[in-house]
C-alpha cells in the first residue's frame, strides 16, 4: 500500500464477504456467495448494504429463471453481466415469510452443494425457487 511502484487500488473491497458472478455467462445467470477475498477483473462482486435484503436473497433472485430471462430480454441479451447491468435488476424488498423462504431455499443450495452435490435434489430447488421468484412478482 506505501510502496510507490504497487498498483494498490480498491482496498477498502478487498477481503470482504458478499455475492460475485462471471462477467461472461452462459443461458442463465449464475451468482454465488463471495468469500474474503481479493477482487478479480473478470468477476463482479457486490456487497450488501441491509438486511431488509440481505445478499442470499439478492443471489436467490440472481440465479432465478425469471432474472435470466428478464436480463435477456430487458437488459442485456450478450454474453457479459456487468455491475451496470446489475444495477437495472428490478428487485422487490420481500416481507418477512417471503425473505425466510429465499433463506431456506438458499441455506437448502449450499448444504447440498457441500454434502452430496445431487444434480437432481439441485434441479428441485431451481424449481422451487423458479415458483417462489415468480409468487414474489406476483407472476403466477
């Protein structure tokens, strides 16, 4: 950091939890947790700033089919996802049942990409959460 030839910027991100994806991206999006960590040009990193909409929800939402699709449509139909793009998501601030669902869905994807990494328990959740995202915007 005091070393003059060091290229040092962006500190204050750096070693801190939050949620990153893949600049370039396949048919849907694909968002995980961030772990401490420095920041790479090729991934996106965001940070939460509130627990009314703490970042598992944020990374359910991401990994939706219906964001997929949104941001296909939308936003940007390329095969980048930036932070700008990030930017123009259209997030609803969910109530307190809806926000533990998305927990539970989220806690449900981590602990079986720990355990057993099951393609089919995974492909269940996606459904669960497929419905879940679209009760939340009221689009079934």
């Amino acid at each position: 950091k005091t070393d003059p030839k060091a290229r040092y910027q962006g500190y204050t991100f750096f070693f801190k939890e939050g949620l990153c994806w893949s600049d370039i991206n396949t048919t849907f999006l694909k968002c995980r947790k961030k772990q401490k960590s420095i920041n790479d040009v090729k991934s996106m990193s965001l940070f939460g700033m509130t627990d009314m909409v703490p970042e598992a929800f944020i990374i359910s939402i991401i990994n939706s089919t219906f964001m997929s699709h949104y941001v296909d449509d939308f936003v940007n139909n390329t095969q980048t996802f930036q932070i700008n793009d990030a930017r123009q998501l259209p997030f609803i601030v969910p109530d307190i049942e809806m926000l533990k669902v998305f927990i539970h869905i989220f806690d449900r994807a981590i602990s079986i990409k720990k355990s057993t990494n099951d393609e089919r328990a995974l492909n269940d959740l996606q459904s669960d959460l497929d419905n879940t995202t679209m009760t939340l915007y009221c689009l079934s």
